[in-house]
C-alpha cells in the first residue's frame, strides 16, 4: 500500500511538473558557437529570426559604455544569450537575469553587455537571444531559431562631444539604494529641429531590474516648452498620464517595450526615467532625481 502510494505521488509531481520548451540550437546554425556571422545584406541567416520584444540600450554605444538587454512579453526566454565577438568571429555566451527555472527565465529578462574593443568593431555588432510562447498547446520559438539582434558600436567617445566631460554634474554617479550604477554618457540629441545634449546613467538592482536615465538639456526654457507642448512629442503623454509624486507633476506611461516611464520638466531640461518593468515606474531612482531636477511640470488640457 506504501508503495503504491509512492508511485501515485510521483505521477503526481511529474503531472505537475512545468512543461519546458525545446532547448535552442546553437547559434550560428549547424557548425555552432564557432560559425562567423554572414554579411546582413542578403537577408536574416537561415538559423536567425527577426528580434521582436527585444530592447537594447543604448542602440549605439561607444568602446567602454555597457549596453542593457531587455525581452519581455515570453512565457519563457532562454537564460544565456550570446554575443558575436567580431574580432575573432566567434559567438560569446553572456547571462540574462530573471525568475529562473532549469535554464530559462519566466516571462521577461535583463542583461548587460560591456563594449570593449577587444570584441566589437566600429558599426554593425550583433547579439541573439532566444525565447518561446506557448500558442495553442505548442511552442513557439521563432521556428527553433535565435532572435539576431543588431547595434551600432560608435568606437572611441573620447572627444566626441565636450560636455561628455559634465556627464557627473547633470547624473547621479553614485548608488541609489539598492540600486548600483552600471554606466554615464553623453550625446547630441534632438526633437525635430530643437537640439539638445542628453545625458545618460543606467542603474541596476540585484534582482536585476534596470533603470535607465535620460535628462536631456535645452539651451533655454522656451525650447523646453515647446517640446512639451508639441502633439507629436510629449504633448498627448502629459495629458493621458497626469500624475501627482509627492508634490511633483509628472507624466506616467507605457513605452512600446512595455517599460514604465515617468517624466517631467525641470528648468531648461526634461527628465526621462524608463524602469524596464511593466508594473510600476521606479521609486526610488524617481525620488533621488526629483530631488535633484524638481518638477516644474504644468498640466495640459
């Protein structure tokens, strides 16, 4: 009787037991992790699949920056990705962060890069990453094949703009707890025919959440205000997202990555908070840039 009670418990935890999907090939087709990257100019490699629900930031990075990878919107995304090493044409594995279970992460995933000249050239890199979907009790895995991600990689920033050199005094460069800062920037930016400097700080939490900060300097207040105001900027956000944060007016919204963004205006700059979550906008990067940058945000009707 104890045995067959044994027996019955364990079909019962193997019925229990969460249904995977198949494990990814290797990258690269059938000579794997070794096999170079062909040139994209004829299309998608017949073992890559276009990238959807995949997010890396920045787009264009420079040697020393780190870019972030984020999916979302899977029920599974596999737990390594991999990067393609231009310089001795190779595939590189990297780890992605989530809630694990076996080799894979359950519904949405972050990982960082770092851009070293030792593995990406100036222009086209590439990175891929796999993750499936159950539809109609099968998996769908983008046909087994890995999502070919492309990023430009800028070379050298090094004097690429002067305030590069002023990217601590508009970013906060130190933890913001539990948060650890993984990186700062600068660029030329513009919206439509107003250019800005944006300045950049990307932050993570252990559990692996990621925060990424833009505050985008104008040359005057009235630029400012003209951006907000633009229907085709930050007009339709500030008025669909209206949120009050402590006494601060702010604007609250989904991106098209399903990332939770908070912004507001401040002087003659715009902060840009983008939480790569869809739940809720990060409380306490939020916090510690309204008390650098207080809102002055009006509300739009």
């Amino acid at each position: 009787m104890k045995k067959f009670a044994i027996i019955v418990l364990l079909l019962f935890l193997l019925a229990c037991k969460e249904e995977l999907p198949p494990s990814p090939p290797p990258p690269g087709g059938e000579a794997g992790v070794g096999r170079a990257i062909v040139g994209m100019a004829g299309g998608m490699p017949k073992w890559a699949a276009e990238p959807k629900n995949i997010a890396v930031t920045p787009a264009q990075a420079y040697w020393g920056d780190g870019v972030v990878v984020s999916v979302s919107n899977f029920d599974y995304i596999y737990a390594n990705g991999y990067l393609f090493n231009s310089q001795t044409r190779i595939w590189e594995k990297f780890n992605l962060q989530g809630e694990k279970v076996e080799n894979w992460l359950k519904g949405q995933a972050v990982g960082s890069v770092s851009i070293d000249a030792a593995k990406f050239k100036e222009g086209d890199n590439y990175l891929v990453v796999y993750a499936c979907s159950k539809v109609v009790k099968e998996w769908d895995c983008s046909g087994r094949r890995w999502m070919l991600v492309t990023f430009k990689v800028l070379g050298s920033a090094t004097g690429a703009i002067p305030e590069l050199a002023n990217v601590d005094k508009f970013m906060i460069n130190t933890q913001i707890t539990p948060f650890s800062v993984i990186g700062t920037t600068a660029e030329k930016d513009n919206f439509l025919d107003i250019n800005v400097i944006r300045y950049d700080a990307k932050y993570r939490e252990p559990r692996g959440l990621v925060v990424l900060v833009h505050v985008f300097d104008f040359n005057n207040r009235a630029e400012v205000d003209k951006t907000i105001e633009n229907p085709d900027l930050f007009r339709p956000i500030i008025v669909n997202g209206w949120k009050v944060h402590s006494g601060h007016n702010m604007a609250v919204f989904l991106d098209e990555n399903d990332h939770r963004v908070a912004v507001w205006s401040s002087g003659k700059e715009i902060i840009y908070v983008e939480t790569f979550d869809a739940s809720s906008a990060n409380k306490e990067i939020i916090e510690a840039y309204l008390n650098k940058y207080p809102s002055d945000l009006k509300q739009l009707t």
